[in-house]
C-alpha cells in the first residue's frame, strides 16, 4: 500500500510537471503590439518599426508581432530593422501574412519566432537593383553573411550541435549555387512554403489568422494594440507624392524670381526657403536625399545669387549654379548609398529628369511670355511690392535718401518700369518713367518717389 501511494505520488508528480512545461510553451502576453509591415521595407518602414519598440517599451508589453506582407525593399533598411529586432529585449514574432520576400525575409528570420498563414512564402533574398536585376556581388556577398549569421544568432538545440535555424539555409535564399539534399537545387534561389518552412524549423505554426494564433500561442487576457504611423511618417509619405514635389520645385523657382525682381528678404523669398525645406527635407527623412545633395542645392542658389546681384550679365556662375540646382533636384528623387547608383534603375533617373525638366520648362515659358507683366499684376503688387518695395528706405538704414538724386547707379535687376539699382554696394528700389533700363546700364537718379529711385 505504502509502495502504491509512493508510485501515485511520482506520476502526479510527472503529470504535473508535463503540464506546467506545456503551459509554458505558450507565452503569457498580456500586453501585445501588433506592427503591420504592409509596403516596401524603406525608411518609413524603419521608423514605423523603432518607434513601435520603443512605444513597446513605454505601454509595458510583452510581446511585439510583426504583422508581414511584404516583397522586400532596401537592404540598408531591412539591416537596421533586423539589428533593432535582435536587440529588443521583448519577444518579437513574425506572422507572415502571404510574402515574406528578400528584406522581409531577413526581417522574420531575426525574429524570436516565426509563423505563417497557409499559402504564405518566405525567401528569395537575393538583392536587386530597381529594375529587377542581381545587384553587384559586393551586395550578395554581405546579405549572404547577414543572413547567415542571422540565423546563427537564434541559437541551436537542446544538444547543441545544431543550430535551431540552419544557416546554410538562410544563406541559399540568397545564393543559387547552394545546394542542399532534399531542400534546393543549384541553380535555384530557395523560397519555402508555409509547410516546408515548418517542415525545415523555419516557421514555428501555420495559422489562419493572427487571431488563431494568439488564442493558441499566447495565454492570459489578452490585449491587442494595433502600432500606427505617426502623424509626421503620414504628412512625409504626402510630401513625396510626385504630384506635390512638383508643386515644391515651381515654388522654388518662382520664389527665387520674384526675390530678384524685388530688394530686401520678403515672401517671395521666404515661400522659395519654405519651398526646398519641403522638398528636401522629407526626402533626406525617407532615405532619398543624403547631405551632399542639400549642399549642391544651396551652392547652386547661393552662385544664382551672386550672379544676378552682384555681377552685371549672365555667366559662368550663373550657368553653374543652375545646373548645380538642376542636379540637386533629380538626384534627391533617387536612392543611392554614399554616392553609390548601383540600385537605380535607368527608368528612376528619366522619370526624375523628366519631373524636373518639364517644371523648368514651364518656368522659363512663363518667364518668357509674361515675366514683364509680372511687377504690373495685382497679385505682385499685393504680395511683393507692399512687402517690399515701400520698405526701402528703412530697410537700407538710408537716412537722406535724397541725396542720391544727380548720382549714377548700376542697374542690377532690368527696369520695367521697377526694378534695382546700385549704389556705393547698396541696393535700391529704382523704377524709370518712360521705358526700360537693361541689367548692367549705367543710369542717373533724378528723382525720388515714394521711396523709389527714379532713373534715367
């Protein structure tokens, strides 16, 4: 009897141990983030990922899914992503919902745990340039590595020979020479199916839904908070809409001249600062422009500048700082890394060429064919001149401005009628009464009204 109650006792004893261990299994998640990944693995998609962490962290959460539909993106970004996953000290798992491809596939293989829907696919990490084609193999040679040691990261089984996600696995996603028994060919870059992904350790389940699998992965009450875009990743994404560039770039341009046309720091001036703020800006945000493209647009204004203020005529500076401007443009609407154009594709840099082209064209036609009624138009009136023009006097500390009547002046801006002149290297609202006065002519002041220098 004694003997009996002692064998009852161990199996109690091994029944419930069996069931702690499997309760244990599944994860007590309280608190879940949900992150939806649902475009292409860019810098938005990086901010969308970090600022996720990091609102994990702020809510007390204990377990982040990464809610995937993806066919890849940029390698700079799926590297960041996959470096802020393995460093996140709370659980993160991969619920790929259809296509884990190329960067997302390195995205779920750094995750704690991977799932899949039925139908779905992970792999094919081969890097490509925009057009489809195998980027260098400077590129494939590092996603071979990352991927690889990616895997490694994840650790191996209870015996500790093997690694609990094959590495060289990992690796024949990228590399068609990769040949593994019963798994791919060569010649072939390797993608699973949710089964053979759960098949070869590298998907965790295969549910329908990421409700299914909460209900049998995690216990406890659970509570979903779905991760969003910020209001700042929203009003970015509107800002690079080709539509809206377009708008910024005419800005620029059109505020740029009207500030030649008119003396002083005004709107004109102000709307073309606000204007390639915008423009340049979100795209160095978003990974498009980098900081020597920012430079190359200022240098460009600054030579506009000196050219149309300070030296009569239209030369080498001038020719200059256009095309630097120009460049400025067209590269801010393509991805390179530190000068490296190996992912743009042929058709990226014509249709930047083309936006930014067609916008200086209209520019230059309305320049041509209206320009001179621009200073006699109600809207410039109201909005440069009143800013401007009336503010000359005290905007030039000029005490006597009368004493300037009988001198000779530089013309620096055509006037006509107004326009700028000056005088011991300081510039003045100038108008004439009959006709027009060239850039670079000599004239002389003999008048003065309402605060404009009035030449002959």
């Amino acid at each position: 009897m004694k003997n009996f109650n002692i064998l009852r006792f161990i199996f109690l004893l091994y029944l419930a141990t069996f069931t702690i261990n499997g309760l244990q299994a599944q994860l007590k998640a309280d608190t879940i983030l949900v992150i939806q990944i649902r475009k292409e693995i860019a810098p938005r998609i990086t901010r969308l990922v970090s600022n996720g962490i990091e609102q994990a962290k702020i809510i007390g959460a204990n377990l982040i899914i990464l809610d995937m539909n993806t066919y890849g993106g940029l390698l700079q970004d799926a590297d960041s992503i996959r470096i802020a996953i393995l460093n996140c000290p709370i659980p993160i798992w991969t619920y790929v919902n259809k296509n884990a491809a190329s960067a997302g596939a390195l995205i779920a293989i750094s995750s704690d745990k991977i799932f899949m829907q039925a139908g779905s696919s992970i792999g094919a990490a081969t890097v490509v340039t925009e057009d489809g084609k195998a980027a260098p193999d400077k590129y494939q040679s590092y996603m071979r590595a990352i991927m690889r040691s990616t895997a490694e990261a994840k650790g191996k089984d209870s015996t500790g020979l093997n690694f609990l996600r094959d590495p060289k696995i990992a690796e024949a996603m990228v590399d068609d020479r990769i040949f593994i028994e019963g798994i791919i060919e060569t010649g072939k870059t390797l993608t699973f199916t949710s089964s053979e992904a759960l098949k070869n350790n590298y998907c965790e389940g295969i549910y329908a839904s990421l409700t299914e699998l909460l209900e049998k992965e995690t216990t406890g009450k659970r509570t979903v908070i779905e991760h969003k875009e910020t209001g700042l990743d929203k009003l970015i994404g509107w800002l690079l809409h080709p539509a809206v560039r377009g708008i910024l770039i005419a800005g620029i341009l059109f505020g740029l001249y009207f500030e030649i046309q008119t003396p002083g720091l005004g709107l004109p001036s102000i709307a073309a600062i606000a204007a390639a703020l915008l423009y340049f800006a979100p795209a160095y945000l978003d990974g498009l422009a980098e900081n020597w493209e920012m430079l190359l647009f200022l240098l460009g204004a600054i030579l506009v500048i000196i050219e149309l203020v300070a030296i009569p005529g239209f030369g080498v500076l001038g020719i200059g700082g256009i095309v630097l401007i120009f460049t400025s443009l067209v590269l801010a609407m393509v991805r390179n890394i530190n000068l490296d154009f190996s992912f743009v594709s042929p058709v990226s840099y014509f249709q930047s060429v083309a936006t930014v082209f067609i916008i200086v064209v209209v520019f230059v036609l309305y320049v041509l064919f209206f320009g001179s009624d621009m200073s006699k138009s109600l809207l410039f009136a109201k909005v440069v001149h009143k800013e401007t023009f009336e503010g000359t006097k005290s905007n030039f500390f000029v005490a006597d401005i009368e004493q300037f009547i009988g001198r000779e002046a530089l013309v620096i801006n055509e006037c006509k009628p107004e326009g700028k002149v000056k005088i011991d290297n300081q510039i003045y609202a100038a108008k004439t009464l009959v006709g027009s006065r060239k850039r670079g002519a000599l004239v002389i002041i003999v008048s003065i009204e309402n605060n404009y220098l009035v030449v002959k």
